[in-house]
C-alpha cells in the first residue's frame, strides 16, 4: 500500500474553491468515499458516496475490474461534496461476474466490490445507510446520484445484516463482523482481502482463530494471516464472491483500532480502545477509518506561574449558516510551554494575538503581543518557543515618537520582510482609539522597537472615539499583506478608478496593499502604505462576519483569509476575487472540533513549501489562555497546532 495515503492532489471544495496543483498523491479524506451502486448493464455505471462532512477531491482518481488495469474515468464531478454522490461510466466493459477498485492518483486503493453471476443487475448497492449499509443486489430500478433507499428491499437478507464492525493493524491484526441480524449467519466458507492487489482473498476458516458462524446480534473475530497495515482495507466477500462489507483507513487509522460509530451501523473512526467481541466504545481519537471522526487534543501540562492568569472568554456568538468542517486533520497540538509570554506590560501571560509565518523563513512564526510585544518564535521539541537569538523573552514595540504602549494586535510580514503591526490604542489611555499600522525592521538590534514609519487612520473611524474604552478597542485587530500581483492576475477592481488595478498609478506603495480587519463591523480595509509616510485608501470590504480578529494573505490557496473568533463561532472566511472583480466571501470553515471555543485571535497557514503528505501547519492563538478551563491540559497556554491540506 503507498505510504502516502493523506497527500493531497488539489484543493477542491464546495463554494468554487479554485484547485491548486500539487503532486498528484492521496487526497485528504480518501478513506471517506466508498462505492455506493454499480451495474454491469445501462452503461456500466459506478456511483461513489463521501461519508465525511468534509468535500474530497476525486481528481486522477482511477478504476479497474478483474480483467483491466487501472483507467482513469470522467466523473460527474471532480469533486464529492460532503455527504454527496458522484457517477460515472466504466471505462471498460463491466461483466456478469466482476468487480470494480477504486484507487487514488497515486495508486493507493479507495474501495472495492465484487459480485458473482447477475449481481450487479440490475445493481449492486449498499443498502440500510448510503455508504455504510450493506452490499445487496437489488431488484428494482438503480438509483444512481441518489440515496440507494428506495431501491433497496424491504428487508436485508440475512448475510445482509453481517458487517465489518472493527478492525486493528497493531500486531495481532484482528478482523471483527457483527451479526444485526436475528439469526445466526454461517462465514465459514467466506473470504476476506486486503488492499493488495496481488493478494489473494483468504477463508475466515482458514484464519485463528477458526471461525464458521456468528450468532445473532453478536460477533466473530479473526486474526489475518495477510498482514495489515498503516495505509490498509479490508474486503469481505461471502461464499458465492459477493462483497458483503469494507473497511479503508489511513496512517495510524486501526491503531489501536478503526471501528463503527454507532455500533455495527455508522461509519468508521479511529477508537482510543480496542473492544474486539464486543460493543464498540465510539471513543474516537481522530483520523481513521471511512466515516471520519471526531479529533484529539494532544499536549499540555506544567502549572500556571506565579502572576499568570487566564482570562476566560467572552463575546461568543453563533457559528454563520454555510460554514464547513475544518478541512485539515482532526488532531491539535498543544504548541508552546504554559504561561510562556509573561512581560512587564502584561505579566499574566496572555494575549497573544496576531500570527504570521515568515514566507522568506517558514520555520519562523512572528507573534504579537496586545501589550505592545513581538516574539519571533522558533520549534522546539514541538513547541513553538522565543528565538532567543533574537530575544527570549520578546521585543517591546513603541509608537513612532518613542512613548506609548501599542496595543499590538495584527501582524503580518510584507514584501520587504517587514513586520506590519496595526494597534487599535495606545494602553496608556485606552480610552482613546488609535487605529495605526506601524513597519518594524526585525533584523533592528536592542530590546525595544520604534517604527520606521507610521500610519494613522484613527480619523476614518469615529464611531469608535465615544470615550469608552470597550469602544476604542474594537478598532484593527488584524492585518494582512496581499501582494500586487493576486490582485493584477485576478482582475481586482480598483474602486478609485472603477478599472482594473494598476499598481504603476501608486509609485510610493511598494508591492503590495494592506488589508486591517475592523473588529467593529467585520470590514477589511484597504490601504497602500507609501513610503513617505502618507497612504492611499481603497475602500472597504465586507466579509460576511459581524467581527474580525486577524487577516492573512495564503499563497498556497490563493484566497485572502478573515478570522474570527468565537463572536462568529470559530470561523475562518477565504476570499476570492469573483467576476466582476470585486473580493468576496468563498467558502468559510470553523476550527477542529477538539479545540476550545475561546477568544482565539490569531491564525496562521504554513507556506506549501512545508508540506508534509499533503498537509501544512496551522496555528492559532488564544488572547486569554483559557483553554478548556482550570484544570484542563490546555489551560494557560497560548498556541495550538493543527494541519490544513497543501
């Protein structure tokens, strides 16, 4: 099996996602899709369902019978959305007795069914759950692009009701069916598969222990003398060679076991516990088998240090209709050492808050500090830590005078290599907004930092000078560099000529424009910070959200990116330009599931130059160190790590 099976081929998802190319390899969520219906008459057609809440790319994707190497096929679709069905035609002819495989770009085997003599007309389908059901042929009219239900029996037959129900690539490689049924189902004369093509399939008798029957609502395990694997399936076929179940799962995905959730009905997910023989315990870890499930949090300890005191959340709202699952891995990490950004402005150890891989050093992450702090901060055994090269304990930041405390709460890394601060007041009084964008020169030597120049809109926002420091502090909150050339490539609409942008009308600007996020309204602001002090405004951008908390630009999706923290549900808007040429809202995800919901104000992907099988780093920053509370192996710290797909 290739070791490769969490790549990713291309980007695709719904909401007009644009794909990027990338090496053609596993998709992310490939162990979600399984063949759903097939017949080997009206055009030799195979139906496919994703199991998952998440879309996967079928892009490259090919199929084979038991006569023909692997085709590559021209679906209805290149991608499956979430809980959605794609058709195609085979290749190749398909036979009375055959079989289909369906295999990912690279060769890493997707599903499997096989039938005997007229099994497949006028279908085979998984009946009693699209995608998790049981394989049956059918006797009514197939039911292609839709749910398989209506041309489903009223009732399965009895070998109908047996399923896969767990399995463990951990050694002992132990193979478990359950009969739903309420009577017992003789397997003995039944094979079973794995994802080697070269293998062939092997009795349940012929396996230890020997197995001949299982009992009603109960269940039979085996061990596979075929060995099974990180990157593996399992394929059951009863006496006649018909599939009866399947299970796929990616790396780590049966360890300690992959098993279905609801017990012998749902889809597959990784299990914290193996319970062979026995109801499944649906304790999910993460990852694994097709059906997905639900992430871990990993990481933590140490205790809170003197003068660190998490803040708890506050402002939380409701997540936008629309929104998707996070697309990455389910998994986060814990990423940095408890209450690790304590200062002399800010001894609590909190707020954290702006993000920002450095595109020229992606082994570097610039953080922002909303008490005027900048920490270049490097990996170490996992965790992100202060370069101490640089400073261990951060750098203070000031105004361009010199005096003041910024309260720093975006940052991003522009064309030059500069950092770009934006505050939105100065703590001293913060009563009084003060929403600036400030340039940092990083390789600047000593333990404070003034700008080298300064950018004041504070006039532009009136609304937010009412003498209410709750007011003056929903001012810009983040910040992202977008360079010259997405703009002109994409064909932005310059909204102070109504024609295309040409970035030679604004000689002083650089090579690119900045977007601040207002946290009052959810607006993306757009200015051209020129190099005489003076800046050019463009307008604003609405991004759907009642609030945003950082701004970033990703190459590796080419969308500018909104974040907002649990005022809007944990959520994270790409914006792409449409048409028209104006910036719009194309697709928004939340966080993983396992992570806490809190005042999370920084988020940052990973250049795709990192990509490891498929997937990057993805980084957030909580401004409260709450995490899930006293006592939880997250609280009092700052910084999670998760991955999203290249």
């Amino acid at each position: 099996m290739s070791a490769a099976a969490l790549m990713f081929s291309t980007l695709v998802v719904t909401g007009g996602f644009a794909a990027q190319p990338a090496a053609a390899a596993a998709p992310v969520g490939y162990q979600n899709v399984r063949i759903n219906e097939v017949t080997s008459s009206n055009n030799d057609t195979v139906e496919l369902y994703n199991t998952s809440a998440t879309a996967v790319s079928i892009s490259g994707w090919k199929m084979s019978d038991d006569s023909f190497s692997p085709q590559t096929f021209s679906a209805s679709s290149t991608t499956i959305p979430a809980g959605g069905f794609v058709i195609f035609n085979s290749p190749k002819g398909l036979g009375d007795s055959d079989k289909v495989v369906i295999y990912t770009s690279d060769g890493t085997v997707v599903d499997r069914v096989q039938w005997a003599t007229g099994g497949a007309k006028p279908a085979m389908a998984r009946c009693g759950g699209d995608g998790t059901g049981a394989w049956v042929t059918t006797t009514t009219a197939t039911t292609f692009a839709g749910a398989n239900a209506s041309g489903c029996p009223s009732s399965l037959p009895t070998a109908g009701r047996v399923q896969l129900n767990e399995v463990t690539s951990n050694g002992s490689d132990t193979v478990e069916l359950y009969n739903g049924g309420t009577s017992a189902v003789s397997v003995g004369s039944w094979k079973y598969v794995d994802s080697d093509t070269s293998h062939s399939p092997v009795a349940i008798s012929a396996s230890s222990p020997s197995a001949t029957s299982i009992p009603a609502a109960g269940y039979l395990t085996f061990n596979s003398t075929l060995g099974l694997g990180d990157n593996d399936s399992v394929f059951v076929l009863d006496s006649n060679g018909n599939s009866v179940d399947s299970v796929t799962w990616a790396t780590e995905g049966a360890k300690p076991s992959t098993e279905r959730c609801a017990n012998g009905t749902g889809p597959f997910q990784t299990a914290v516990t193996a319970t062979l023989g026995s109801t499944n315990s649906c304790s999910a870890s993460g990852g694994g088998g097709g059906g997905g499930g639900t992430g871990q949090l990993l990481g933590g300890g140490g205790s809170l240090s003197s003068g660190c005191t998490p803040e708890a959340p506050s402002g939380t709202g409701s997540t936008p209709t629309g929104t998707l699952a996070w697309p990455g891995g389910l998994d986060v990490t814990i990423a940095d050492q408890v209450c690790a950004f304590t200062t002399s402005t800010g001894p609590e150890g909190r707020d954290v808050s702006g993000l920002a891989f450095d595109p020229a050093d992606p082994s570097v992450l610039w953080a922002a500090k909303n008490k005027n702090w900048l920490y270049k901060l490097v990996k170490s055994n996992g965790r992100w830590i202060p370069d101490a090269s640089w400073s261990a304990s951060g750098k203070q930041i000031r105004f361009a005078n010199g005096s003041g405390e910024p309260d720093s709460e975006g940052l991003t890394v522009g064309g030059n290599g500069h950092l770009y601060v934006t505050s939105e007041r100065d703590n001293t009084d913060n009563t009084a907004p003060k929403d600036t964008i400030m340039e940092f020169d990083p390789a600047a030597t000593g333990s404070t930092l003034t700008p080298i120049h300064q950018w004041d809109m504070t006039s532009h926002f009136p609304q937010l000078d009412t003498g209410s420091k709750d007011d003056a502090n929903l001012g810009f909150e983040g910040v992202g560099y977008v360079p010259d050339s997405w703009l002109t490539a994409n064909g932005w609409t310059d909204p102070l000529t109504g024609a295309a942008y040409n970035p030679a009308n604004y000689p002083s600007h650089g090579s690119g424009l900045f977007f601040a996020g207002l946290e009052w309204d959810g607006t993306l602001h757009v200015y051209g910070l020129n190099s005489d002090g003076t800046f050019t405004t463009f307008g604003a951008v609405a991004t759907g959200k009642a609030s945003v908390m950082d701004v970033s630009f990703d190459a590796g999706t080419q969308r500018l990116v909104a974040t907002c923290d649990n005022t809007c549900g944990e959520t994270h808007t790409f914006m792409k330009i449409n048409t028209s040429g104006a910036i719009v809202p194309d697709v928004t995800y939340t966080n993983p599931a396992v992570m806490p919901t809190d005042n999370l104000e920084g988020f940052a992907l990973a250049p795709t130059s990192t990509c490891v099988n498929g997937l990057r780093e993805a980084v957030w920053s909580d401004d409260g160190i709450y995490g899930f509370g006293s006592g939880s192996s997250s609280y009092g710290h700052a910084l999670y790590s998760g991955t999203f797909p290249c």
